[in-house]
C-alpha cells in the first residue's frame, strides 16, 4: 500500500464519512461545494457562518431573534431582519425590523417598521446601490377593504393586509429614506361588485390579483402571506412568493414610485402589474386544482449566471395542502417573447405547463417541509437544500446523491447536546445560504474554525483538507502526473474524478481511467472499495 501527500489544495476539499451524529455535521463527502454556511435559528439570537464540518468561523449576536432573513453582503457585514412582539400585525414570519452588522458583530444601522398598523415581514434583500428592499404589510380597515372590492363577508378578522415592498436608503444610525414603493392594494380586480373599485374580469387580466380568491387564508387579515422577495440585478425585476396562495409573481423595478402604483390596463405594459405570475392558475380563473404546481412554496429566484440552469428560477415548493404531503425542489424556465418579456397567449394560463427538473426524495413522503425552507444552487453544480420545519440541511450532486448533511442543533430552549434527539424539540430555519471560499466576504479574514455550534461535539472521521499536509492511505495507482489514463492497483468498486470546484466530471468502475478529455490541472480522486471511500491529489499533465 503506497501513501501518498495531500500538500496545498488550492482549494479546500472535504472528507467526513457518514457519521452516527444526531445534530450538527452529519456527513460531509468528497464532492460538497467548498464554502460557508450562513443561517439564524428561529428563535435564537445569534447566527452562524458555519464550515463544512459545522465548526464556527464567525458569529453575530443581535439582542431579537431572526425576522427572517439574513445575508452575508461582500464587505463583511450583516444583513438580518429583527422580530419585534406586535399584537396588532400578527402572523407567522413578523419581523419589525432591519439591522445591519460589520464582521466583528457591531450593530451599524437598524430601521424599524413596527407600529399597531404596520411591520416587516420574512424577507429583506441587499441591492446592489447599497439600499435595502424589504418586505412589509400595512393594514387596510374593513371599509376600506370593502371599497376595493372585497366581499364583505370575507373579512373574518375585520380588517385586510396590504403587502408592500419598500427600498430603503439608509441614513445615519437608524433612519432611511424610502425611495420606491411598491403596494399589491395598487393592482387589484374584482368581480363580485361593480359599485366598487378595481370591477372588472378577473380571467381576462392576470396582471391584476383578484382580491377575492383566498386561495388558504381562510378570510383572514393575512389572504397572501409573502414570504420572499429576491431581486435580479440583470432585468431589474423582482420575484415574490405568496404562500397562501400558492403562486410566484414578477415585478418590474425601474419605474417610479408613482409609476409603481399604475394600474398598467394590460399584460405587455409594466407599470406595477405582475410582469408573470406561475404556480396556480385559479387565481385569476384560468385553471383548475388540477393546474397548480405549487403548494406553500419559499425562497423563488432567478438562478444567477454562471451557475448550471442560469436564468431558470428554482423554487422550494412545501407540498401544503397537498396529498399526500410531499416537498420537492423545482426548477422552471418562464417563456419569454424577449428577455425580462413573458410570454402570455390570452385565454391561456401563463406557461410553463411543465418544470425542467423536480427533485424528490426516493421516499417521496420521507421529504416534507409544511413552512419555511429554501433550495440554492451552487458553482458546481450541487443544490443546497433546507427543510426548515425540520432543521435539516442537505446538499445533493446533480445525480441526486446526498454529500453532505447538517442538523441544526438550536431549539427555542437552548442548545443540543451531541446524541440528543432533534425532533424532540423544534429547531426550524428560515433559510441556508452557502458563500463560496473565494466570496470577497472571506478576503484576509481570519477564518480559524471554531467549536461547532452543537454541545458536546464529535467530528471524529470530519476532516477538512487545506494547506496544511495531510497523509492519506490509499490505493496505489500510476502515472501522477497523467497525461492520458492512469491505472488504480487493487480491487475497486467504483472510482470518481472532481474538479478542484467539487463538481463531479467523471464516474468509472475500471481501474484504468480516461483524463485525456479534461484541462490540465489538479483533480480529486474518490475511490470506493470494501465499503470505503478514500481520496488521492490526481495532476493532469
């Protein structure tokens, strides 16, 4: 048996193998994306920049548990949304405010949008002028609800929200200036009362929301419940998510506040009107249960470019209400006349009628998130998951295998212990982002790792290789360098070839493998063989 030197990846590779951990890193392979993870614990004060064994590198403190959002911006500092108690504005995912922190966890700006008529909600998004967008309701009384259209019977809690997207300018320690807004109430359709406003037909304007389909709210002050909003830079669009009524819309961002407002009068004109719309045509009466595709979905958005499907939104679509209660992960392409331009045929629902990937567990029943929750492709290719209702993040190669697995160890009434049971106690979060390693965040910080997040830790078998040298056992295999095949001596089972992204390039169950088609440079072999994984440096001349 040869041994060889791991000496100086250029960029860090993982190895755990499948571990009997009950909370924090539960398997960490050879093919997981090379980053940090970011989440907030609902609940819980603090939030955590994790590595992939799940050890601490940095950590903020806020003095309000999430609300919900949190971002990681290039310089360093800390996006994060603050929950303050309202016994006025009143639903799961309230906030109230916006708080922003350097590196070293000191509190630079905060907003707070919290009164008895009005608060921040879910969701806030860094822009990349340096404002920040954010999701809120204000409260429409009961006659004024009525007014615009709602039939009067209902309005079970006496009164109706108005979600609204403000973009805040920032000013001084805790002040901002809104410079554009955005109100749902400004692009409503009803056909129940012609003396009221926004009469009209609902099936023959899908820009407009009919204010009388309660999709799930049940006639509540709470009908839409938006729970995302993410902006593409590129169209200057923004997507949101209404759980309640399963749908995704788009919006125009370049106009006006004034502008924003306008009742545009058709499809092809922006104003604004939803630019799109997907997940459940119902809602403007151009299907039936049979058409939705989305039940309670989170976290939609336009892939970024770069990555595998740019420009295609993946969405974490729950499974509420559907039977039986399974969450998937889609991915679809909106039709487009033009780019920013969707395609509608009138009469039509808007396409497409079909998704171009959907993940699903093997147990289809086994994967199921009834709130929260996010899915987030990544640089090589993988797709980061949370469950959020469970705690539970995983990421998956595009062949749907499962490299690595966190459970978060944060419950409203402390901290787990290694070997505790993490159902016992809820440990739900909103959502996962992971930043690569060469995010602009990272540039000379120190990023030691700390202890993990759990109590009581055991990363034995977790290793993350870096500069530092490593000896690995493995196979013995010839030539290294290779110019063209190299042979592996002994028995395998099977052999996989990663790039230095992590993403998988190459899968063999010979022991002579083929490089020839792949650039020069460094690569990472995974050799399965006796119920063992073992990883070896492999150079292409």
């Amino acid at each position: 048996m040869r041994k060889y030197l791991l000496l100086n990846l250029l960029l860090l590779v993982s190895l755990c193998v499948k571990s009997q951990n009950t909370v924090g890193i539960i398997t960490n392979n050879p093919g997981t994306f090379d980053g940090y993870t970011l989440y907030a614990p609902a609940g819980h004060t603090e939030t955590y920049l994790i590595n992939n064994c799940g050890e601490i590198v940095n950590q903020w403190t806020s003095t309000v548990a999430p609300g919900n959002a949190v971002y990681l911006l290039e310089n360093g500092n800390l996006l994060r949304a603050g929950r303050i108690a309202n016994a006025d504005v009143n639903f799961g995912g309230v906030g109230g405010k916006v708080e922003l922190y350097d590196w070293d966890s000191n509190l630079l700006w905060e907003y707070t949008y919290s009164s008895t008529l009005v608060s921040q909600h879910h969701d806030v998004f860094p822009m990349p002028n340096g404002n920040v967008l954010m999701l809120a309701v204000n409260t429409m009384t009961q006659a004024e609800a009525i007014q615009a259209g709602r039939n009067p019977a209902d309005l079970a809690q006496g009164k109706l929200f108005n979600e609204q997207i403000l973009e805040l300018q920032p000013v001084g320690a805790n002040g901002a200036n809104i410079v554009w807004e955005w109100n749902v109430k400004d692009h409503l359709i009803q056909d129940i009362d012609p003396s009221k406003d926004n009469f009209g037909t609902v099936e023959d304007n899908p820009q407009l929301l009919d204010i009388n389909f309660l999709g799930n709210s049940a006639g509540n002050a709470n009908w839409l419940h938006f729970n995302s909003i993410q902006y593409d830079e590129r169209l200057d669009q923004i997507v949101i998510s209404s759980r309640l009524l399963s749908e995704i819309y788009i919006i125009d961002h370049s106009t006006t506040t004034a502008e924003a407002a306008t009742n545009s009068g058709g499809i092809r004109n922006k104003g604004g009107d939803f630019l799109y719309r997907w997940g459940n045509p119902q809602a403007y009466k151009r299907g039936t249960p049979s058409d939705q595709k989305l039940f309670g979905q989170h976290y939609p958005h336009f892939i970024a470019d770069g990555l595998d499907d740019a420009r295609k939104i993946i969405v974490f679509n729950n499974g509420f209400t559907r039977v039986p209660s399974v969450s998937q992960i889609d991915i679809i392409t909106p039709p487009e006349d033009s780019e920013g331009v969707y395609t509608y045929v009138s009469g039509t629902a808007y396409g497409p009628s079909n998704t171009d990937y959907t993940y699903k567990d093997p147990v289809e029943t086994d994967f199921y998130s009834r709130i929260l929750s996010s899915a987030q492709r990544l640089p090589n290719g993988n797709t980061l998951i949370c469950d959020g209702d469970d705690g539970y993040f995983f990421e998956i190669t595009p062949n749907e295998e499962i490299v690595w697995e966190y459970v978060n160890p944060v419950t409203p009434t402390g901290i787990l212990s290694q070997g505790d049971d993490p159902t016992a106690s809820p440990n739900l979060t909103f959502r996962v982002l992971r930043y690569a390693s060469d995010y602009p965040a990272f540039t000379n910080r120190t990023l030691t790792p700390g202890a993990p997040v759990e109590q009581n830790p055991d990363l034995m078998g977790c290793t993350i290789l870096g500069t530092e040298e490593v000896t690995e056992e493995i196979f013995s295999f010839a030539p290294n360098p290779v110019k063209n095949t190299f042979t592996i001596h002994g028995t395998i089972d099977k052999v996989e070839i990663y790039n230095i992204m992590g993403k998988l390039i190459s899968t063999s169950y010979e022991n002579t493998v083929d490089l020839s088609n792949q650039k020069s440079g460094m690569y990472i072999m995974k050799v399965f063989a006796n119920k063992k994984v073992t990883t070896a440096k492999i150079v292409k001349e």
